[in-house]
C-alpha cells in the first residue's frame, strides 16, 4: 500500500496555469453550487474569488470554502460572521483558522460550533503533549 506522499510522487497535479486560474473564475459563477463548492475547496482559487465565494447564498459553498486551509485569515476571520452554525462549524476545525477566530467561535451561540472548538482545542494540546515526550 502506497502512503499519501508515494501516490502523489507517482501522479503530481498538473502546473497552475493562467487558463486553470480563468476557468476557476468562470466555474465560480456556475448555477450549479457543487461546481462552486469544488472552487471553493481548491487551494489554488484567487483569493477575490475566495471572497466572492465567502458571500456565496449556497451554505455548502461557503462550508467548503471554511474547511479550506488555502483561504486567507482575513476572509476566515469574515467567515466567523457566518450565519451557518454549519459553516462556523467547519471554520471551528480549520487548521488555519487564526487564534481570535478561534476565540470568537468558543463563545459561538451554537453549542456544536463550541463542542467544535472544544475538540480541536484539545487534539492541539494532545499534539503538543506528544511533541514534548518524542523532543
């Protein structure tokens, strides 16, 4: 069985090129939201399209767009505004979500975005437990 980084030695993605960038913009705008949600989700997206897409009516749009660690802390830190308890759930378990939004959702009024932080909070220290012991 081959690990994550063997796979992706054997079969790398294709160059960043000016025409995949045009069609992300173009695929931003599409009517159908799952073809938006895949935008969001890639880590190559413009960061103005990211903001487009931060505002996004579709809440799945905006999930992906929470969960990706590409999105740049400033519109995370919009984010946090959300109305979606779903989306300030997944912004919760983004690695990358930036301390004071982490600060801000612990008071969330929802209890599954606070549970949320909660957890990660915690895999942080444990990770952090296990660093100290192997150093």
């Amino acid at each position: 069985m081959l690990t994550a980084e063997e796979a992706a030695a054997l079969h790398p993605a294709p160059a960043v090129t000016d025409s995949k960038i045009t069609r992300l913009r173009l695929l931003a705008q599409h009517t159908n939201p799952k073809i938006r949600e895949s935008v969001a989700s890639n880590q190559h997206t413009p960061k103005d399209v990211y903001l487009a897409l931060a505002r996004d009516s579709d809440v799945g749009v905006r999930s992906c767009l929470a969960r990706n660690e590409a999105v740049p802390c400033d519109i995370l830190r919009l984010m946090a505004q959300d109305p979606s308890e779903q989306v300030r759930g997944w912004l919760a378990v983004n690695f990358f979500a930036p301390l004071d939004v982490m600060e801000q959702l612990a008071n969330d009024p929802d209890s599954t975005v606070r549970s949320l932080v909660d957890w990660k909070t915690e895999l942080a220290q444990m990770a952090d437990s296990e660093a100290a012991v192997s150093a």
